[in-house]
C-alpha cells in the first residue's frame, strides 16, 4: 500500500461559512421602462437615449439599467459596460455600475445605446423592446427614464440585413452619417411594467488585446481564440466600404473563410472620408480578422474588447508536464470565455444555454471559481415561466433562456438536467432551489409515461433524441438504450432529491431489462426497432459511446462485464481509428462521448491514462486556437463551454482533489501515480483557498503539503 506523508502548512480550525453575496438592486426608486411609441415591436432598431447629469462633489454615484435585447452604456464617451444579463422569458435582471471613476465635477454625458430586436434566436429573446435605468449619486436619484433620458434613432445602423446565423440576430451593418443635423429626438412612452431581477452573477471582464498582423497586409490574428467586441482603428480618404471578417481558423488558402459554419462572420462600415475608431456592438469570437475593403484604408489598431469571465483567475494549476499546464489553461480560456450569466455552448455560432453542456460546466464554475453563482441563475431561469412556448408540455427547453420557433427539443437534455440538480445540491446546499423544482421534475416523470412500451422502456421519444455527435444520433429509434440507461439513472436521482422508492425500482427495471436485451454478448446495441410483425429487433449497430452510457450509468461494471472492460480501458483508445481497430464499434466524438470516457476511467483510478489521453486528445486543440472543441475535428466551433471540464478532470484526476464538500466542510483526496514527478494547485473555495502540493519521492510515496480552507477537514480515499 502506497504511503502518503502529510505537511500541513497551516491548519486552521475556526468553522466560517462562506461569505455572503453583496446585497445587489432588484428594483428601481423612479425609472420606468420606456421606448419610443409604436416601435417596440419594430426589428433591429437601435436607439441612442442620452442624459446629461450635473455634480459637485460626490462620494458615491451609480447606475442600475437593464433593457431589451442589448445595451451598451457610455459615460462621458467612455465604455462602461455591456448587457443585460439574460433571463427567462418576461423578466429581466438588473444590472449595476459604479460611475465614481467615469464622472467628473460638471456636465457629464450619460449614453445607452440599445437594440431591439424583435427576432427569435438562442440567444437573445424575441421580446418587446424597452429600457429602464436611472442614475444615483449620493443616495439621490439625478436621472431617471420616463422622467429623464432622450432617445434618437440616428439610422447608421442598417436594419434589413441577415441574421448573423440561425441561432443569432441580425449581422451589424452601418452606414456612418457625417452628420446628425435635423435628426430629432423619439417620442419616449411608458411601457409595461417588467418583472424584475437580481443579477446574482459577477460582472464580465473587459480587459483590452492586440492582434498583430501576420501577413504583411490585411490579416490579423489574436493570440488565441478570443471573445468580445471587435475594435478598429481606421482611416480613410474617401467614401469606402469596409468589411471585417473573422473566424477561429483559416482556410486551407489561408485566409478567413466567408461561412465556414453557415453563419455569417463579419461586421460590414459603410464610411465616408475620415478618421474613426470602430467598435462592435455584438460580442463575437475569433482568432483571425481579415480586412477587405473597396478602397485604401489605413489600420492603425485591430484590437478587442474582452466580453469575458472575471472570477476564473484565482486557480491554479501547475505540473512537471508542460502539455498539461498548457491544456489546463486553454480549457480556463474556453470556460472564461462560455460563462458570462449563463454556460454557453459556444460565444461564436449561439450564445446558447444548453443543457447536458451545464452539467460538465457547473463542475468546472465550482473549480475555478468556488462558487455556484452562474449555475444558480441558469437553473432559476428554467424554473421561472409558468410554462415553455413552443414545446411540449411538461418538457424542458434544450436550450434557455432561447425561441424554440420550431417546436423542437431533445428529452435527454432534460434527464441531464435532473443529474444536475443533485451536484448543484451537493455543490451549494440550495435546498431551496431544489424544492422549487420538483414541480419541473415532477412534470418530466408525466411527460416521460406515455412513452413506456410493455417492457418498461422508453420507445419512440419525440423530437431530437440525442445520444453524441456521432453515428450514435442515428440510433435513436425506436428504443435507444443509451437513452434508456440515462433514464433510469435520471428516475434514482429523483428518488434521492425527494424521497420516491418506486422511481428507484423502476431505475432498477430499466436497468434489468436494458442489460437482457441489448447485450449481445460482446457490446451493448445501441438501439432495437420494431419489425413488420410489431416484434423489437437489435439492430446490431454498436457505438462506443454507447458502451460508456452502460458503465456510468450502472448497467455494467468491470466485475460483470470483465472482457468489455478490459477492451474499452486497454484497446478503444485514442488512435485506434486511424490504425483500422474495431472498425464495428464506431467511435466517440468530443461531445460529449470522449468526456465520458475520461469519466469512466477516473471513476476506475486510471489517473495515468487520463494524463496521457487527455495529452493525444486535447493537445493538438490548444495548439492551434488555445481553446478546446465541440469536435475532434476542427468542422464546428472551436471553443465550446463543456470542454472546460479538463480543468475539473486535471484537479480531481491529477492534483489529487477528488471532491470538495462545502456543506460537510471536507476535501476528499486520492493520490494515485500518473507519472509526474511533481504537481500543485490552488482551488477557490468560496472566497478562500485549498492548496495541494505533492512530489512523488523515489520508493513510490508520495509527499503532499496541504492548506486548508478554515474548518474544513480532509478525507485521503483509495
């Protein structure tokens, strides 16, 4: 048995809980929403509300707006802040600003520009437009809308244009005026009154970044895929048509491609003679920007303005593996650049909120962060509406806050959720948020029945059924096992959160069943469909994710299925593709299918093969964009939320820290050799910290120095 001798460098006793969340506004005292009358259903219409605000000396001065669909908020010509941080569909989160460092004695230009619109995406929702804000100095409110603020249309932003992408509002498109004489103020109207929020989430990073020119000519690239608003510094000597394009790669040509995802990525100025410092109003992702224009055009600056995560920075990882430090940050830079108020899959092609992405998110905010403050707001807004538009009843969105138009949604998702409701439980201790959502849960149980056949399985689910992006989506009819496996651990988590026994039986059934029927004697089949004579037939189809569904999900275990086992953890490896192995098992893609399988082998102790899987996984990632995947492959967004897990992956598999318990105040620890020499972290517990520092000494022990959070103890497990 391997020896693990123990430094603590401090050993702090006192219990603390964590620090309580600053009290933040969730109502105004004077403003009202407002837009100009009429047009708050008129598409892509950007308005400019303007204020002029007076002061001597002050101690402390403020701003609380929020709006719909965007905002973008000026002091004195100075960016102060983007928003609004998103919610469920009718209300509204208010946001929060210190104006103190913006104001200076005398007049001082207030400027809040805002879109509306009025456009079904994934990411900003098809509602009324509006905006309601009011600024406070020394506890008097000097500003307010429906009493202050007037609004103009200047009209350089062109309104009938394509929509960036399906999943996205409209391309920005402007034709600059050289001059605003005769325009006029709108006529400002009180509109409904809005239910309001808290925005419960820290607000983003802006820090601005160079990219530099790298062809000599009219190609920029950043040092890595980056979010935010892309920012120019040009001149021009007479009327010129600019366009900048962007994406996270370049063609085999070299340059930027025009729709590499069937999106549109560039921000067209339609400029005339001058000098002018451009910036986007949409946040957008990229690690290239190419420069076209009609006529010569001077760049002196191509830069961006981080729209970002600001509370990612205090972890820490570090190991004699260079590879696995580098991997370790490009997954902070993907998750830092997903994680605003909401997980998004990708800041690029969606903005979107999915779950199943949220429950492998959640872990890595909880790593990073110490903190379950995003994942509070993202479950509270599935929790929020009465009902769902546009689906059926009883279903979760796949996505939200999103318009589902189209009717469409994928029922696993919503058994992924219910996975995630117990961790976010044991992450937080939200007891509350957890009653709050049985009646969502209890709704899934209703909608799930009816699709039971005589055996007890689920046949036939509406919709998108969605198992990975791979061969697997395709065998989803009529029963799809993996489906079935993550039901019934869906049906035990729901027996645990509230108590249900025969949920937990039915769990077991399906289980049972699951296993007689589509265990062929060398692999789980991914599904059966029914003959001409009503009977189910295996399809004989195999998935290698599939076989993972079966593991994690308690329908087979090393012990029961010993030869599978052995195949999956010695052979289906990174690699084996390309060397023509187990050409009848058809392979993983990175969502979520390679995640699953780096759960499978932590769930196992195989700490060494994940180093090196995660090393011939993800390496070749960070090189080239220094952020990880959606797919193995480089054909959809190369930046994706979910693939931050690494960071959890490497503190729990590598460092040592298998679990944080903040309402046990206890550190689970498992020490197993990966062959490195030496590795340290410091991981964010609430506002405090957990360091480990191990070296692994030459008789196979290991040397661990350990500080603790105050009143935590810690547990070393096998």
């Amino acid at each position: 048995m391997r020896r693990i001798l123990l430094t603590f460098v401090a050993v702090l006793m006192a219990v603390c809980s964590f620090a309580k969340e600053q009290r933040e506004p969730s109502s105004f005292d004077l403003a009202k929403p407002v837009w100009s009358e009429a047009r708050e259903k008129e598409r892509n219409l950007t308005l400019t509300f303007c204020e002029t605000v007076k002061v001597g000396r002050f101690d402390k001065a403020s701003i609380r707006l929020t709006a719909s669909c965007d905002y973008r908020l000026r002091v004195n010509g100075e960016f102060v802040a983007h928003g609004p941080c998103v919610a469920a569909h009718d209300f509204y989160r208010i946001d929060a600003y210190d104006l103190k460092p913006y104001l200076h004695r005398g007049k001082n230009s207030v400027t809040i520009e805002v879109a509306g619109y009025n456009c079904p995406s994934y990411y900003l929702l098809d509602q009324p437009s509006f905006l309601q804000a009011e600024v406070e100095v020394d506890g008097k409110v000097v500003a307010a809308t429906g009493r202050d603020f007037i609004a103009y249309d200047y009209g350089e932003r062109v309104a009938d244009v394509p929509k960036f992408s399906f999943q996205r509002p409209y391309t920005e498109y402007y034709r600059i005026k050289s001059s605003y004489d005769g325009i006029q103020p709108e006529k400002l109207v009180e509109q409904g009154a809005k239910a309001l929020l808290a925005r419960g989430v820290a607000y983003p990073d802006y820090r601005i970044h160079q990219a530099k020119l790298i062809d000599g000519k009219n190609l920029y690239k950043f040092a890595t895929n980056s979010s935010g608003f892309l920012r120019a510094k040009v001149k021009v000597e007479k009327p010129t048509m600019l366009t900048l394009r962007f994406d996270e790669i370049l063609g085999e040509d070299g340059r930027v491609m025009e729709r590499r995802l069937r999106w549109k990525p560039y921000i067209i100025y339609d400029l005339q003679a001058g000098e002018y410092e451009l910036e986007s109003f949409e946040p957008y992702t990229m690690q290239y920007v190419e420069v076209i224009s009609d006529n010569p055009v001077v760049i002196s600056e191509i830069s961006m303005r981080d729209y970002c995560n600001s509370d990612c920075h205090r972890a820490k990882f570090e190991s004699s593996n260079k590879d696995l430090n580098f991997i370790f940050e490009a997954a902070r830079q993907t998750y830092r650049q997903n994680a605003l108020d909401i997980y998004m899959d990708c800041p690029s092609r969606e903005r979107a909120g999915w779950l199943c992405d949220s429950y492998f998110t959640g872990r890595v905010e909880f790593a990073l962060s110490g903190k379950s403050r995003i994942e509070r707001n993202f479950i509270e807004n599935f929790l929020l509406p009465k009902e769902f538009k546009d689906i059926d009843k009883g279903m979760l969105p796949m996505c939200y806050p999103a318009d589902h138009r189209n009717h469409n949604y994928i029922p696993n998702w919503a058994m992924w959720f219910v996975l995630e409701l117990e961790e976010y439980l044991h992450r937080t201790g939200d007891a509350e948020t957890i009653a709050r959502a049985r009646v969502r849960v209890n709704e899934l149980v209703d909608f799930f029945r009816p699709y039971l056949n005589s055996d007890g399985l689920l046949e036939k689910l509406p919709k998108w059924v969605f198992v990975e992006y791979s061969k697997a989506n395709k065998l989803v009819q009529d029963v799809s096992y993996p489906s079935n496996m993550l039901y019934a651990e869906m049906l035990d988590v729901i027996s645990r959160l509230y108590g249900d026994k025969l949920l937990a039986e039915q769990a077991a059934h399906i289980r049972k069943e699951v296993l007689r029927q589509s265990f062929d004697g060398e692999y789980f089949v991914d599904n059966a469909v029914r003959n001409k004579e009503g009977k189910l037939e295996l399809s004989g189809e195999h998935t290698e994710v599939c076989q993972y569904y079966a593991f994690l999900f308690g329908v087979a275990s090393p012990e029961s299925h010993p030869a599978l086992w052995a195949r999956l953890r010695d052979e289906v490896v990174p690699g084996r593709v390309e060397k023509g192995l187990f050409p009848d098992l058809y392979p993983i893609n990175a969502f979520i299918g390679s995640y699953l399988r780096l759960e499978l082998l932590s769930k196992y102790g195989l700490s060494k093969q994940i180093l090196n899987e995660s090393i011939a996984t993800y390496k070749a990632m960070a090189d080239r964009t220094g952020t990880l995947w959606e797919s193995l492959k480089p054909k959809a967004s190369c930046n994706h939320g979910f693939a931050s897990h690494l960071t959890n992956v490497l503190y729990r598999d590598v460092l040592g820290v298998y679990e944080i318990l903040p309402c046990e105040r206890k550190i689970r620890l498992r020490f197993i050799d990966s062959g490195l020499e030496w590795c340290k972290g410091s991981i964010p517990v609430g506002d405090e910290q957990l360091d480990v520092e191990w070296r692994r000494l030459p008789n196979g022990e290991f040397d661990v120095k350990l500080q603790l959070p105050k009143g935590y103890t810690h547990e070393i497990i096998k």
